[in-house]
C-alpha cells in the first residue's frame, strides 16, 4: 500500500469568500481589544503594587526608625532595600511582561476557557486562517468558512471585562491607593514627622525623634567617656517623662564579647516627674559602646575608652638635716617607710609615667591619714595645656609635656604620710594610692663615739658603768677613764680609736642589768669650779651566750622574711608587664613601652631601697655579735661575705642597671621592652640565689640549734647522774 502524494490527496485551493472576510476581521479586532485590556491590566497591577510596596516600605522604617532607631549605615540600607525591590518590581512585573507577545492562539484559547460555549471554534478559526495559505496544510474551505463564521457569531457575544477579574484588580489598587493616601496625609498634617522622617531616613541625619520618655545620661561630653583601664565606672541615667515614668531601664553594652545587657537599679526617690537610675560596670579594662532603653526613649552612640592611669615612674627625695645638726642636703632612698632626723626639711620630686594637667602632693597625718579635712597641701601642679596639642587620646605626649610635680616638706616633727595624685591631659586620675610615710627620728642622746670639747679644755673623762644585780636595788659603779692629752680640749672617740671596757672588768652575771653614762669634766678654773657633764644612761641587758644567738637569729628569720615578700612583689610586677607584651592574635594589647618602662623603674627603686636595708641590717647584726666576742670567721663569712655584701653588690649592679635602662625610656633611644624585661629577670635571679643561701644558712642554724639542745639535754644528764652518784654514796657511808 502506497501513501498519496499531497498533490494527489489535496484539496483545491480556495480563495476566502467576503463574509469569511468580515468574520476574520471581527475576530481579530476583538483579539486586539484582548490585547490591549491586558497591557492596560498590566500597568494598573504594575502600579498599584509599586505604590502598595512604596507604602509598606514607608510605615514599616517610620515603626522601626521610631522603635530602635538605628545607626545611619542601617537606614542607607533600608533605603537600597527599597531601590532594589522597586527596580525587580519594574523589570519584572511590567517591563518582562510588556515585552511578551500575545499572539492570537493564546488569547483564543483564554477567551474560550471562560467561555465553554464557544466549543472551540474561536481557537480553530484562528489556527485554521492561518494556515490556509500553507499548501503542505490542505483545509476545507467550506468548514473553515462555517467554523470562522461561528466564531465571529460568538465573539460578538462575550464581554471583555468577564475575561479578565477585574475584582482583585480593583482591590489591589484600592488597596494600594488607601496606603499611598495614608503616607502622603501623614507627610502633610505632621510636618514634625515629615521633617524628621526626610532627615533621618533620606538626609541619613541624626534627628532624634519625639519621646514621651527623655533619658539625659551624665559625664558624656559628646558622647564619649575617658576612664582608667580597669576602674568601675558608674553610669547614671536620669529618666523624665509628662506621663508615667519608665520602671526599667537598660543598659546594653558591646566589647570584645559582644552585647550585653543589664538592667539599671533606681537611686533614691522620683522627684518634679523624674528618676534616677544607675549601674556600675566593673573593672573595666576595654573599649565600650554602650546603649540605654527606657520606655520610648534610647539613648545611641555613647562610648567608653579606657585609657592607662597615671602612675608614679620614680620618685626623689632629698633631706637636708635640721641647722643644729648641720650638713648639706643628700638624697634618701625611694621606700615605704622614710626615716629623718626631727625638724629636716625633705623635698621630693615626683615624675609620673603620662603627661600631666594636674598634680598635688598632700600630708596627712600618720595615725590618720584618711579625713580630707586632715590633709595639708604641701605642692600643685595645675597646667593649661590642652590634650590635643601634644597628646593623643591615652594621654601619652612629647617629651616637651609636663610630668614632674615637687614638694617640700618643712620641719618633720611628727610622722606623716604623703600622698600624691595625679591627673593626666585626659582628665584620668590615679586609682591607686601614691603613699609613703615619714618617720620623724626623735633627737637621741649623744654615742658613745663622739668628739668631747670644751673651751676650758678637758680635765678628765670616763666611763662609768653602774651593775644592777638581778633582784636588788643597789647598784655597784666602777669607772673606766678615757685618755684625754695633757691640756688637750678635745678627746675624739672614732670607730678607728674607741674606748673599749672589757666585760671581764664588770664582773657582770647572766641577769645583770648594766646603765652605761659617759662623764666629761673640763679645767675650769673659776670659783665656781670644774664643770661637769653626763649623758643619758644607757641600759644593757645581760643575757647568755646562747640566748643572744636565738634572739640573733630571729631576727635573721624576720629580714628573710621581708627579703622573700619583696621579691615576691618584684616578681609579681614583672609578670604582670610581661602578659601585656605582644603575642598571638586575639590577645589584649600591649602596655606602652614608656608605661612598663616606669612600672618597672618604681619597682626597681623600691626594691633597691629595700635591699640596701636588709644588707645594712645583717652587717648589724655581725657587729652586735663582734661587740659581745662571738663573731666567729664562720658567722662573718655567712653574714657578710654570702649576704650583706651580694645584697649591696646587686644594688649596685643590676638593679641600677634596671634602672638606668628604664630612664632612658624617656630619651629618643629607649630601651626595648624585651631587654627590659631581660634585665628584671637578672635581677630576680640574682636576688634569688641569695634568698636560697639565707634558707640554706637558715637549715644550718636550725641544725645547730637542735646540737646545741643536745648538747644542754647531755650536760644536764651528766649533772643529774653525778648528783645521784654523790647520794647513793652519802647514804652507804651513813648506813656504815
């Protein structure tokens, strides 16, 4: 079976008649009124969705603008947020779709969907009409002409506006036309809003909006706050509202963590419509934006920067002794504790480790250092010097800023404290006390090594001894001269010739009590005879040999112990600079190179005057011993060779080296805070070498100590034998 040519099977074509004609072209006017009804539904839609969006957009950043108020990088958002919704609503909902041709087969096909009854002839006519003139589709000529007739019939009867619902489009522009009228009413009765809302949603500005609820935050200058690092710091925030008054109050606070937020308690009552409210953060040692919530109000762009104290970077004294005394003035070691002679004069120079805009040195009373009311100020420090000219916003500047506040105390003649604050170009004052004591060293009795003079010249001097026996009131007194040149005025007792009695001479026992006095009497050869002058008695207690070395060695524990919290002290300030050092990301930030450099010189100095006094006070110590015949060439090398003297050695050395390298932080080449550091860690370990000979000596002592209890428990067993010896033969020769 063959298949026909399409020569063979198709029909003749035929020319449309006239009434097909007019049915085709009432069919497709009505396709183009189609057409047209939809482009025009297009741009109604396209519009009232833009306006409604418009609309949404504008009441949602006005509540959200009005609520939280958000910074202006926020708002510029919002602003592209709009933009960008706008500009996809465009391209997409009308420029997509406009661009989209609507031929007639789809359009037939819509018309027939709502209108079942056209049985499809409206969509074949179309087909159909179209591709009469193709030859490859032969069509009927006659049931085209019947079909395009029909369809012409049937559109004559369908009404445009039922193929398109025209009910949701009314409602979307209602819609959209009710939002956009609300916006444009609002902008036009409240020109407050309308102001407020362009320049903080179009102009970016700062405006704040209208508050029942207004919150005034103190010590905020322009909205930023200078603390020291790691002090509390109290926010206050007072609240004032026309109607009812905020009961909480937020303040949120962001650091390296994050966001915070605590809830601030009231201080005291309301009053004239207001209140109070405060919180304290604690050691607060970073950078901190903060936030307050209260009622309707917020209060934005408030920041805390924590910025170094002041701190002492060394400190000179210098006293000048009372004119009976005479003496040019010299300088005093920088401790805790100051000792002066009664009536000096001190002048002390405080250098601090920033520049400073203020600065007072007072003196307060020792036994009651904290009433104000007490304080006398004794130095001010007060400079014009505006921050930003030399420094920067931690307070640190030139060399040319001011840092040194000096102060003279007159007349000591009492002990005192002196307390010294400081406040940097910042306005940020020192946390920590900046305190020493003076100690008023009362006039004392003339030594026994001295210069006797007199005008008349010196007949004869001595020493006279008075021996108290253990419970009796009489005393026995013997007389020692001192060689005094013939016609001489003057007898000089140096360490180098003193006037030595031998103990022996005194025939003092264990329990004895010794007042020693010196006597001088001159040549005078008036009527009124010889002068005569006498010292002050000097007690001495008689003590056994084993007693004076406990109580010598007590006190060699006591100056260990004050060796090992001094060290202890030094030890913890290294630390404590060394963890602020650079190291791996994340960490805190590093102290300044010129702040560590002044901790670690006040430390230095402090631990330098404190060393010179515990070696000064075991060379003591091997005096006393040598006065009463027990220094031993043992006792002295452990006193003197292995402590007293590397203690001087290393406050001679290492520590002034410290020292030095710490003032020259100051100068154009500094000293790098790692050699810094290294130099601390010689001077620990110097000092610790020492600390462990005292222990080792210490272990000895106690061993020596435990011997010499042997040594009494044996000799007190020998005794108590011996005597029962000498009884057992008392009773056998009474019994003969």
């Amino acid at each position: 079976m063959t298949t026909p040519s399409h020569s063979e099977s198709a029909t003749p074509l035929r020319a449309p008649s006239g009434q097909q004609v007019v049915d085709l072209l009432t069919i497709r006017r009505f396709l183009d009124r189609v057409r047209q009804r939809a482009r025009r539904w297009i741009w109604v839609e396209t519009a009232a969705q833009f306006g409604l969006v418009t609309a949404l957009w504008f009441w949602a950043t006005l509540l959200l603008d009005w609520l939280i108020e958000p910074p202006p990088g926020i708002r510029l958002l919002a602003a592209l947020v709009l933009v960008v919704w706008l500009l996809g609503l465009v391209s997409f909902r009308l420029v997509s779709r406009l661009r989209t041709r609507l031929r007639d087969e789809p359009l037939a096909l819509l018309v027939e969907r709502t209108h079942p009854e056209m049985a499809d002839s409206l969509s074949t006519a179309v087909e159909l009409n179209s591709r009469q003139a193709d030859p490859a589709f032969p069509v009927d000529g006659d049931l085209l002409a019947r079909t395009t007739s029909a369809a012409a019939a049937a559109v004559n009867r369908v009404s445009i506006s039922q193929l398109f619902k025209r009910r949701r489009l009314l409602r979307l522009a209602g819609l959209s036309g009710f939002a956009i009228g609300t916006v444009v009413a609002v902008l036009v009765l409240v020109p407050e809003l309308r102001e407020i809302w362009w320049r903080r949603l179009v102009q970016l500005d700062e405006a704040a909006w209208p508050r029942r609820v207004t919150l005034a935050v103190t010590d905020f200058p322009e909205g930023i706050r200078r603390v020291a690092r790691g002090s509390d710091v109290e926010i206050l925030v007072t609240a004032t509202a026309e109607g009812d008054l905020p009961t909480v109050v937020e303040l949120r606070s962001r650091g390296g963590d994050g966001w915070a937020t605590v809830r601030m308690g009231t201080r005291g009552g309301r009053q004239n419509k207001s209140q109070t409210f405060g919180h304290t953060l604690r050691d607060v040692s970073e950078d901190l934006d903060l936030e307050i919530r209260g009622g309707d109000a917020r209060l934005r762009g408030l920041t805390i920067i924590a910025v170094e104290p002041p701190t002492l970077a060394s400190l000179e004294l210098t006293v000048t002794p009372p004119s009976y005394i005479g003496g040019a003035a010299r300088p005093l070691p920088a401790t805790r504790l100051v000792e002066v002679p009664a009536a000096a004069t001190v002048t002390l120079t405080a250098t601090a480790s920033k520049p400073l805009s203020q600065a007072v040195i007072r003196k307060l009373p020792a036994a009651d250092a904290e009433p104000e009311s007490a304080a006398k100020v004794i130095a001010t420090l007060n400079t014009s010097q505006p921050a930003d000219r030399t420094t920067d916003q931690e307070g640190r500047g030139g060399s040319d800023t001011v840092r040194q506040v000096t102060g003279t105390v007159t007349e000591v003649l009492t002990d005192c404290t002196l307390d010294i604050s400081f406040t940097d170009t910042t306005g940020i004052s020192n946390q920590q006390p900046i305190r020493f004591q003076l100690l008023a060293r009362p006039d004392e009795p003339p030594p026994v090594v001295g210069t006797m003079e007199d005008d008349h010249g010196l007949n004869t001097a001595a020493i006279q001894i008075r021996r108290l026996p253990r419970g009796e009131t009489e005393a026995a007194v013997t007389s020692h001269p001192i060689a005094v040149a013939e016609s001489s005025p003057v007898a000089t007792l140096t360490p180098a010739k003193p006037a030595s009695i031998a103990v022996a001479t005194v025939a003092a026992t264990v329990g004895d009590r010794l007042e020693l006095t010196v006597t001088a009497e001159d040549r005078c050869g008036l009527a009124s005879g010889p002068q005569v002058s006498r010292t002050d008695p000097w007690s001495l207690q008689v003590v056994p040999p084993e007693k004076l070395l406990a109580m010598l060695e007590a006190r060699e524990i006591i100056l260990r112990r004050r060796f090992e919290s001094l060290l202890a002290d030094f030890q913890q300030t290294r630390d404590r600079l060394a963890a602020n050092r650079p190291g791996e990301p994340g960490e805190s930030a590093p102290s300044p190179p010129a702040l560590m450099a002044s901790r670690l010189a006040e430390a230095a100095n402090r631990a330098s005057g404190e060393t010179t006094e515990i070696a000064q006070a075991f060379r003591e110590i091997a005096h006393e011993l040598a006065n009463n015949s027990l220094l031993t060439a043992e006792l002295e090398g452990r006193l003197v060779r292995q402590i007293a003297a590397p203690l001087e050695g290393i406050v001679s050395g290492a520590i002034r080296q410290l020292t030095a390298a710490c003032r020259s932080a100051r100068t154009a080449a500094p000293t790098p805070p790692a050699e810094l550091l290294t130099l601390t860690d010689t001077c620990l370990d110097q000092l610790r070498a020492v600390l462990d000979r005292m222990i080792e000596l210490e272990t000895f002592n106690e061993v020596v100590d435990s011997l010499r209890k042997l040594i009494e428990q044996q000799e007190a067993i020998q005794q108590e034998t011996e005597r029962q010896r000498k009884q057992r033969a008392r009773d056998v020769l009474q019994g003969l």
